[in-house]
C-alpha cells in the first residue's frame, strides 16, 4: 500500500511537471502564431484593401492602416474559441476611432480559425474577415 501512495506522488508529479510544461509550450506557441500572423497582416496589406484602387498612406503600431480613403481597425486573434463577443469588442473599437478619426473606419478580423458562426455575425456587422495564417503560408 505504501509502495502504491509513493508512485502514486510521484505519478503526479510528473503530471503537474508535464502540465507545467505543456502551458508553457502553448503560451510561447500562441505568442509565435500571433507575432506571425501580426507581421503578415502588417507586411502583406490585405489584397482587398487594394482590390478597392486604395493606397496605403500610414501604417499605426496598434494595428490600424489609413489609406488614401479610409482607416482599417484590425483585430488579430489566435485563439480557438474566437467568438461573437470578440467581434462585439472589434465593432466597439471601431464605433470609438469613428469618434475620433475624420475618415471612414472599416473593421478588419484577423485570424487563425475563425469559425462560420463568427464569420457570418461579423460580415453582417460589416467586419472584413482576413485570410486564415494556413493562406499566408502557402504563397
């Protein structure tokens, strides 16, 4: 019986150690996804923003591009469980920079998965959807 408890400890053991790690690994492999994905969004503007005949004029570290006629507000999510409040948090940023910025605002969602429920709710609140990360790669 002693025997069983000791191995037992130390089983989890390993498991917390195990979990500790996995945690790690999920954290730093999100942060490389996001950081990749921004530098795609940010290097390689979106083909429709120039299907539209705009220029890009400004590049803002917070993600908004202004072009020669608007402003795009983006919004980068990695997350598996993209959902429509994050598109709700997206629309609020927008109606908020409308305020302040003299030009049009179009809203952009960037993202790794982006499921068809969120995706439906954000093109009828007028959110562009940007290519998955899997389309940047392959070109």
């Amino acid at each position: 019986m002693e025997e069983n408890n000791k191995r037992w400890e130390e089983n989890i053991k390993r498991w917390e150690e195990a979990n500790k790690r996995f945690s790690r690994i999920e954290l730093e492999l999100g942060t490389l996804t996001e950081a990749t994905l921004l530098r795609c969004v940010w290097e390689d503007p979106n083909e429709k923003i120039k299907f539209r005949g705009e220029e890009i004029l400004n590049r803002y570290k917070n993600l908004v591009l202004e072009t020669n006629r608007s402003r795009y507000v983006i919004e980068v999510k990695i997350k598996l469980d993209l959902d429509i409040e994050d598109v709700r948090n997206l629309m609020s940023k927008v109606e908020v920079a409308s305020k302040r910025f003299g030009k049009p605002i179009t809203s952009m969602l960037a993202g790794v998965y982006i499921g068809d429920d969120v995706k439906n709710f954000a093109r009828g609140g007028d959110v562009m959807i940007q290519k998955h990360l899997k389309d940047y790669l392959l070109y």
